[in-house]
C-alpha cells in the first residue's frame, strides 16, 4: 500500500509530511507518496537525518490511498491529523 | 485557600528556570527527544496529534479568580483562545508550541501555579470533593489535608519514579463528590472514637483496562498519622509493583494479585518500621495550612431572598437552574452555585477565555474570590449569597454557561479522544455532542432524572466510562470507530464497574442505542424517583440488552458474546 512519512515540527508540534527532497510540509497532498518497502526506506532515511538536525519528533509512515491521483489516509486517525484540526 | 509562601514561591519559580533551559537545550539540539520527553511529562508538556499539549494542575481542584483570569490569558496568547478542564480537576492546553511553553510556565509560576505532577510515574496531583468547606454533609475540610498531601508528594526522590502513575482522592463529606473509590488510594475523612477525625483508607482502585473499586485497607488512621501510613503503602508499591508489565504496574494490579488481607499485612509491617515522628505532619504544620482553609466569616443573610423566590416563580428556567445548579451551603443565606460545561452540542469541559474571564468575575464579586473544578469538567462558585443567585445566573447566561444541568444526561464526562489524542481509538467529544443534542430538552432531560453518561475514547478510561451509570468506550474495530455500552456503573459510595451489555455499536447507532436504553428505563421505572441506576440494578441487563439487540436466543448470545471479544 502507498505510504507517506510524517512527523510533528519539533518547535510548533504541527503536524507535518515529508516530501522526497527532504523537506518538510504541512499540506498531505504536497507529501511524497511512495510505494514499496525500499523507496520507504530512502524517505525514512532523509526523516532520520532531520531527527537528527532537530527539526521534527515522532516519525512514522503511514498508509494512504490514490483518489483521483491524491493521497487519502486510510485511518481516521491520519485522516484527523491531516486536516490540522479536530472534527467537531 | 493556600497562597504560596516564599518557599512554594521560589520552588515553583525555580522549575520554571529549570525548564527554560531545557527546553532551550533541546531546542539548540543538546538534548535528544529521548532525554528531554521525560523531562517534559514532568512539566505536563505532551506531544498529541496536532500539537502539544500542556496539562497545568490544578491542585485539588481549587482556584482564584486571578488563577482563571491567567489561565484565560494563557489560552488566548498562546492557544486558540480555549482551555480544556479534565476528569483529574486539571485544565489542557491542546495547541500549544514548545517554543512557548517556558513563557507559559513562567506566567503560571507567577500567579502560582505550575504543570507538575500532570504527568509521568509519581503521585499525581491530589483531587477532592469540589464542595469542600461549604458542603453541608463535611465532616472535616479535606482541602487542608490535600495541600499537606501536595507538599509531602512533591518531588519526593522516592516516588518520583513508580511502577506507574499514582492517583490520590479525598472526600471529607457524608456522599463522596470525588469518586475515591475508584483511586489507587482512596481517603475518607471519618470520626474515630471520642469524635477525632481519621481517614478510612482504600486502595487499589481505579478504572482503565482493569477496573477494580478499591478496598478497605484501614478503618480509621488517626489523620495525624496518615502520611507515614500513606508512605508505607507507596513502599510496598514500589517495593512490588509490576515495572516489567505498564498493563500490570498499577497498585490495583499488585493489591488483587497479593489479596487485601496480605497487602493490609505488609503495610502494617512496613508501617511499622517507619520513622513515623520525622514523616508525620508536625502539629504546626497542619495548623498553619489550615488557617489557610479556615471559613470566612460571612455576613449572616436570610435563608431565603423575595427577589430570587419571585424570580424563581415567574422564570420557568430560573427556576430549573435553582434546582439543579444550586446547592445548599453550611451556611444559611448562602449557595453553591455549579457552573456547567456541558451546554448540548458544545465541548464537554472546554470553556472560552472570554467565558474564563466571566467566571473569574464573577468569583471576585459574588463568591469569596475562589473557584472549584469538579471532575466531571464543570466549575463551582463555591459561596455565593443567595440575594445575588439571581445576577450570577443572569451574568452566567450572557456567558451560554446556564445550562441547568447537574447530574442529568446531558452532563456528560468525555476525554478529548481521537480529535486530539495520540492514544485514542475513537473519538469520543462528537459523540458526547450527538447524545446530548438528543436529549437538550431540559424537560425531557430533567425528567429522566439523574445519569451519569460518561465517554472515553479508549480503554485507558480517561472519560471514567466504566463508572457511567451508561459507559460508552471507543474501540477500533478493523479500521472504524466503535462504541461498546457499559451500563450500571457508578462513582459514588455505591461505586461498581458498568457491564458490557452487548456487541459495539456505529458512531451512526449509538445515539439511537442510547435513547434505547433510556427508553427502555423509562418504560420500566417504578416511579419517577427510582433513578436509572437503581432500576438498572434492579431489572439487571437482558430488558436493555433485549431492547437493543431483539430477543435473547442463546445461540445468537453466544455469537455476539465472541464479537464482544473480537473488539
Ligand atoms: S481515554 Fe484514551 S482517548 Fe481518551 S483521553 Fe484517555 S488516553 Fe486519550
């Protein structure tokens, strides 16, 4: 299943998506969506090195679905944290 | 209340400085967020979905005006102009920066208040009957043993690091008001022979994955000895307590596993060898916290106002908010007014900043400057004549926070859940939203009388849903939210943990399921008096369980006892 790496902004706590030059940003349609265990393994690498420069806490991958070529989390979870906001 | 003294002044300052640093070391990248994440939870700083969020302890659950008008400021500078009052009589921040928060705990620090004990292994902030001194069933102020128990569990080396997280409640009254039985250590202020107070203490206690109602541990300590008897008991927790297990580390765990009779001997004997005299409260330590607590003397006011009582004839609301809202006070000619967050179809606990300015107005004028968080998310004015009931609920309503309705269904305990939470499985504050919109006429919902409906948005039963007389928990059931019913639980003296009734429900079903069980209550109810829960205790589940889920047959009960298990 398609994934994306996302993490929270070490200073503000925002949540934010990992894109595949290493940056980070704050909208889930502007993430890198990759697909497969090694290309994984390349953004979670860059994700490891921004840890490390301490710009983001809490990484982690999560699976997402292509609708009309954007990504959708499939967990509400995601879902909630992707609209930056709660649902009520 | 207690004011901070030098001493209190210059600790809390001091851990604001600490913190500072901290947060500046991590920031410049001195610290990894492995070193500094439990040095945060010991300053009440969690990272959640969105942000982080500060928990801000509220000791005991008691506040100035002043406190609330900063925390309105906190809220408005630094969050999103709203505070969020918990099931442990604390108020969250749910969006703050970390940035900030040297500059929030040094605004707290200031007004002397602070995030300690908010978080991490140690003993948690003490809570208490929010009625404390004015309540006209108290035997003893348990506020003053509260404080002490603040001051003695305070970065103490030894339990600053516990198997798991420690939770104390106090009640000094007849009807317990802080649900202390279900507590890793519950207290009672009770009278011994001869008419001196003591405490009867109960522990093991608490709710979460394992509910238990605590037990009797001790009759009666003389309270002049509850420290060092306290003492014993968290050694012999930390002595046994299961640290290789977080699902077993609680006291709860150890006091079933070892039998209430074998814990009650080890801490006798543990007691036994203790330093009492060096542990114990000193007689002038006890007295000079009290003279904080000591009432105010009043200015003596009829028992009764003619404008408040013409008031309360030609004003149908009035008269409901004075019913349900108002509570007597120990003195005649004065009220306990209960300020709800509860109105249908908003937050259950949140309050605005301008509404926090409101009701710390409020405190200042009408009611001795002091303020009460209850743990089911609602505030108290403790004392205010009963001649001003009628402008205090006329400037509460400017506020939208007259909603008449302590106790009833619409009053509903729900954790921030899956819309904010990092641990939740479900959201719990829509549906709390949904339920109570269902039931907002307050006819209707005064007329099913008192119920308790509690929600949490995951086991760990934040939202106190296994003491709800209906529960509702949050479970993820391959991918979807879903809400299992526990019905018959209760906080009270009579305190039991609700049972499952049945498979979980949609967030589409459940508020319909709901008002099932409340119709199927109402049908069968013998009077109008006999509450839900009593009745509910005495039809036992199947009509509800009937009533949601169609004729018992025993092989489909079977099928849906396996779903349960699935869940
Ligand atoms: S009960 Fe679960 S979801 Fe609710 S606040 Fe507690 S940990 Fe979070």
């Amino acid at each position: 299943m398609p994934s994306i790496v996302t993490a929270n902004d070490l200073r503000s706590g925002a949540v934010v998506y990992l894109t595949g030059a290493g940056g980070w940003v704050c909208d889930l349609p502007h993430a890198t969506v990759v697909d497969g265990a090694d290309a994984l393994k390349g953004l979670e690498a860059l994700a490891l090195a921004s840890v490390e420069r301490n710009e983001v806490t809490a990484v982690y991958a999560f699976d997402v679905r292509l609708v009309e070529g954007l990504p959708e989390p499939v967990s509400v979870r995601e879902r909630i944290r992707a609209a930056h906001a709660p649902t009520v | 209340m207690y004011r901070y003294d030098a001493f209190d002044q210059g600790f809390v300052a001091e851990r604001a400085s600490q913190f500072r640093d901290q947060v500046s070391r991590r920031l410049a990248g001195d610290l990894t967020e492995e070193q500094f994440k439990p040095l945060r939870l010991q300053n009440g700083l969690y990272l959640q979905l969105h942000a982080y969020m500060l928990r801000v302890a509220v000791p005991y659950g008691v506040l100035s005006g002043g406190q609330l008008r900063r925390l309105a400021v906190i809220a408005r500078r630094w969050d999103r102009g709203l505070g969020h009052f918990t099931t442990r009589q604390n108020i969250q921040f749910n969006w703050i920066k970390l940035e900030d928060t040297p500059d929030i705990i040094d605004a707290l620090a200031e007004v002397g208040m602070h995030a300690i004990q908010t978080s991490g292994n140690c003993i948690r902030n003490v809570t208490a009957d929010p009625d404390a001194g004015v309540a006209v069933d108290e035997i003893e102020d348990p506020r003053v043993w509260a404080e002490a128990m603040r001051q003695w569990s305070t970065i103490h080396p030894e339990f600053t690091f516990m198997p798991r997280k420690f939770k104390i409640a106090i009640s000094g009254a007849l009807e317990d008001r802080a649900a202390v039985l279900f507590h890793d250590v519950g207290l009672r202020i009770v009278k011994g022979k001869g008419g001196a107070t003591g405490f009867r203490v109960y522990v093991g206690g608490g709710q979460g994955r394992t509910p238990y109602v605590a037990q009797e541990i001790a009759a009666f300590v003389p309270r002049d000895e509850i420290l060092s008897y306290l003492e014993a008991i968290m050694r012999v927790y930390n002595m046994h307590g299961r640290r290789d297990n977080i699902y077993k580390a609680r006291i709860k765990i150890l006091v079933n596993a070892l039998g209430i009779d074998e814990f009650r001997r080890q801490v006798e004997a543990e007691w036994a060898t203790l330093d009492k005299a060096a542990i114990n409260l000193p007689a002038a330590e006890l007295a000079r916290i009290a003279e904080h607590f000591a009432a105010k003397p009043l200015v003596k006011h009829p028992a009764k106002a003619p404008k408040v009582e013409a008031r309360r004839k030609s004003d149908a609301a009035f008269a409901r908010w004075m019913r349900l809202n108002v509570l007597p006070h120990r003195v005649p000619g004065y009220a306990i007014v209960n300020i709800s967050l509860k109105e249908p179809g908003m937050i259950p606990g949140d309050i605005s900043a301008d509404q926090m300015e409101t009701v710390a107005e409020l405190a200042e004028r009408f009611g001795g400057d002091e303020l009460r968080v209850t743990y089911q998310q609602n505030l108290v004015l403790p004392t205010v004549a009963v001649g001003d009931l009628d402008t205090v609920y006329d400037a509460l309503i400017e506020a939208a926070l007259a909603t008449a309705n302590t106790e009833l269904i619409t009053d509903i305990i729900a954790c921030p859940g899956l819309d904010y939470c990092n641990l939740a499985n479900a959201r719990s504050i829509g549906i709390a939203q949904d339920i109570a919109k269902r039931f907002a006429d307050p006819e209707k919902a005064e007329a099913i009388g008192p119920l308790r409906l509690n929600i949490s948005g995951c086991i760990n039963a934040c939202g106190h849903h296994h003491a709800g007389n209906i529960g509702i928990l949050g479970v993820d059931k391959k991918g979807t939210e879903h809400y299992q019913i526990t019905l018959g639980g209760s906080p009270k003296d009579d305190a039991e943990v609700g049972d499952i009734v049945g498979p979980s429900f949609t967030a589409e079903a459940l508020p319909g399921a709901v008002e099932t069980v409340v119709a199927t209550y109402l049908e069968r109810r013998l009077t109008q008096s006999e509450t839900f829960l009593t009745a509910y205790r005495r039809l036992g589940k199947l009509p509800f369980r009937e009533a949601l889920y169609g004729p018992e047959k025993p092989r489909r009960a079977a099928a849906s006892e396996l779903e349960i298990a699935n869940v």
